[in-house]
C-alpha cells in the first residue's frame, strides 16, 4: 500500500492551529509557562506514540478532532477562570 503524504495545507493548518492555541493559553493566562509545558507534553507524545508507527499513519483531516473540541473546552474553561481571577483582583484593588 503507497504511503499518502501529508499536504502542505494539513501540515500547514495543523502548526496554525496550534500556534493560535498556544497563544490564546499564553494571553489567558498571562504567562508563556503553560504554553511550554502543553507544547513539551505534545512533543513528548508524538515521539512516544506517533513517532514509532509514523510510516503506517494516514494523515487525518483537521476538522476531525476531538483533540480540538477538548482544546476549545480547556481554553473557555481557562477564560472564565481568568476573568474571575481579573474581577477579583479589581475588586481587591478599588
């Protein structure tokens, strides 16, 4: 069976996608130290899991991801989180 590649638009996506989760973590929570350790425990489970059988993967299409709805939850529930750390701080200060 050929191996089908990747195209750059899916690759391309996929680093896009990302990119803008990583920083919507890093602006949430004002810090750029939860967007390393999301990117460290992703490298680390693509080199442990994906890595190893990556010449029998079909590459996936990037609306088919429940990865994605679970990063959409986290960053809602991260927003509410630092809204109300925001209100509080506010509130502390007035």
């Amino acid at each position: 069976m050929a191996r089908r590649k990747a195209s750059l638009s899916q690759t391309g996506g996929w680093h896009f996608l990302s990119d803008i989760f990583l920083a919507a973590i890093a602006l949430l929570a004002r810090s750029i130290l939860p967007g390393i350790a999301v990117h460290a425990i992703g490298l680390l489970a693509f080199f442990a899991v994906i890595w190893p059988t990556d010449y029998l993967r079909h590459p996936a299409p990037l609306g088919s991801g429940f990865l994605g709805a679970l990063s959409v939850l986290a960053l809602v529930r991260l927003a509410r989180a630092s809204a109300s750390e925001r209100a509080g701080m506010e509130a502390k200060s007035a």
